[in-house]
C-alpha cells in the first residue's frame, strides 16, 4: 500500500513559521502522512535551527554589553578628566597667594 503524500506547505521564515511546521509534520505523523523517521529528522532540524538562533542571541546579548562596558569607561573617563581639569579662576588665586 503506498503511503499518503503530504500537501506542500510554505512556511515564514520566522520562529511562529517554524512552530507551524512542527504542528504540522505532528499532524502529518498522525493522519499517515509522514513516517516516525521522517518526523525525528524534521524535529533534529528544527532544534539546530533554534540552537543557531540560541547562539545568536547570546553573541548579540555579548555584544551589547561589550558596547555599553565601553560607553561607561568613555563616560568614566570624560568625568575624570573634567574633575582633573584646573579651574581657571581658582589658579589665578593660588598663583597670587604663592607670591605673597
């Protein structure tokens, strides 16, 4: 007996796509239309495509706090220079005071 074809289906890109198609291929397996091989495989593909996307994340999440680390050592570093900076008036007195 030849086994039912599955309909074709496309599916977004997106993470609500990829849950869709898993849905699907779980129906699939239960009308007939899929094989238990072929919905393990589905289901190892889908993982790697969300561990990818895991990674992906955690590099992007690595990056920020890599971009904001350096925005605060800029910002630490502008303020310590404006507190080391001498201020003009306060020289004048001191140049003054050390001459009397």
């Amino acid at each position: 007996m030849a086994k039912p074809t599955k309909p074709h289906k496309n599916y977004d890109r997106t993470m609500a796509g990829l849950r869709e198609a898993l849905f699907d291929e779980l129906e699939d397996l239960r009308e007939g239309h899929s094989s238990p091989h072929e919905a393990i495989a589905f289901s190892k593909l889908a993982d790697n495509i969300i561990g990818s996307l895991d990674i992906e994340i955690k590099q992007q999440a690595l990056a920020e706090t890599k971009l904001r680390r350096q925005l605060d050592a800029r910002r630490f570093i502008g303020r310590m220079i404006e507190v080391q900076k001498p201020d003009e008036g306060n020289d004048n007195k001191n140049a003054k005071n050390v001459e009397k």
